[in-house]
C-alpha cells in the first residue's frame, strides 16, 4: 500500500514538474522576445474612454496586443490541459479501485492540480503586462482580506470541480464494465454535470461585470459552486457503493 501511494505522489509530482516547465518555458521566450523588442505593449487603457469606467476584465483585455493575446491564449490553454490531465491521471492510477474510499484523495489531488495550473497560469501571464498597466488594470480591484478570501474560495471551487471529474469519471469505469459502455456513461455524466457546471460559471461570471466588482455576490456563487461539486462528489460515490458491494461479494464466493 505505502509503495502504491509512493508511486501514485511520484506521478502526480512529475505531471506537475512538466506543466511548471513549461510554463517557465513560456515565460522566458516571452523574455527573450521583450528584450529583442518584438513584444509589444498597449497603453491605450490608460486614455479616455477607456480609464475612465468598465469592469475589471474588459480593461484587461484592452491592454491585450496580439502577442499577448496568443500568450494569454496559451497560458489558458496550459492551465485547462493540466486539470484534464490531472483528472485522466486520477481515474488512471485509482481506476476501477475507486469504490468511495478515494474521495479525500480526489479532494488532496484535484486542490493540488488547481494550485499548479493557477500558478502556471500566473508565471506566464505576470510577463504579459509592464508594471503601468498593472495598475491600470487593478483599479476596479480592492485589495485586502476580501481578495484574499475571495482567491481562495476561487481555488477551492476550482479543486473540488477537479475532484467532482475525477470521482465521476471513476464512477464511469466502475459502473460501465466494458469500453463501450464507459465511453456512454461518461457521456450522460457530461451532459448532466456540465450543466450543472454551466449554471454555476454564468453565477459567477455575473457579479464580474461591474465597474466595481460585486465581491459579496462573488463570494456567494463561488459558495454555491463548491456545494454544487461536493454535492457532485457525493453522488458519484454513492453511485459506485453498490457496485463496489457486488464485487466484494462475487470475489468471496470465487474465494
């Protein structure tokens, strides 16, 4: 058991250490091209109209040039491929073994996983915009405990999805037996959780489209997005109890 679990840290340690590779990767041709001068900043959201109002995020994408939006792009890009890894990477190495026992693990990893991709994110994006338009951009934004609570609500809402895939895709391979079977079963899991997820995103997104940024609203959906994935997590463990139960049974009699 404890080699299994040493083997289960290295693998997840590894998929880490590529995604932060490639991030630094990233961050530092995005280096190399400022000092050759070939990337570009926009200080068009220093000037009217676009100082004086809109959200947060609308200012951030005018400061956006063409080689920052391909990287922005990417850093995107590298943060999502890393969650799916993350969850592929769970119901590998757990699989069929997943009979509800895991659930704290899927928790552990899927938190883990969106740390990573938040970091890897943020080493690529930081090299996207000079110092000036930082502040620019973070006037819609308060800063001080709010923020704080605020981006750790984000990145547990974000681990227990993660989580919430993981033991759901696990359910799937408990559940559908052969290939075809999984394949429809993760199917129907798709459709039913992404609209759940859907739901959960367009709450969420809706206080951010203020000038100034409603943190109370925020804070409640990002809330309700984690009861949402708990409430996910614990259906897809129930779902695999009976089928775990039968197995156990059909072993003894085979024993």
């Amino acid at each position: 058991m404890n080699n299994e679990k040493k083997e289960i840290r290295f693998s997840f340690l590894m998929l880490y250490c590529i995604a932060v590779l490639i991030a630094v990767f990233a961050r530092l041709g995005i280096d190399i091209m400022d000092a050759m001068g070939v990337f570009t900043y926009s200080y068009k959201g220093a000037t009217a109209p676009y100082a004086a109002s809109g959200p947060l995020l609308d200012k951030i994408c005018v400061l956006l040039t063409g080689g920052s939006l391909v990287a922005l792009i990417f850093a995107g890009a590298l943060a999502l491929s890393l969650a799916v890894a993350g969850v592929l990477l769970f119901a590998h190495l757990y699989g069929k073994d997943a009979f509800g026992k895991h659930t704290v693990d899927a928790l552990i990893w899927g938190i883990l996983t969106a740390i990573v991709s938040f970091i890897c994110f943020f080493v690529v994006v930081l090299g996207l915009f000079s110092a000036v338009q930082m502040s620019q951009a973070s006037g819609s934004m308060k800063a001080g405990a709010g923020l704080a609570v605020g981006g750790l609500l984000f990145v547990v809402a974000i681990g227990t999805l993660l989580a919430a895939a993981s033991l759901v895709v696990c359910a799937c391979i408990v559940r559908g037996g052969d290939r075809r079977n999984i394949a429809f079963k993760m199917l129907r899991a798709a459709v039913v959780c992404g609209l759940v997820v859907l739901v959960c995103v367009i709450g969420t997104y809706a206080p951010m489209t203020s000038e100034q940024m409603n943190t109370g609203a925020l804070g409640l959906w990002l809330v309700i997005d984690i009861v949402a994935n708990v409430a996910m997590m614990l259906v897809a463990v129930k779902l695999t109890h009976p089928v775990a139960a039968k197995t156990k049974t059909a072993k003894a009699v085979r024993a």
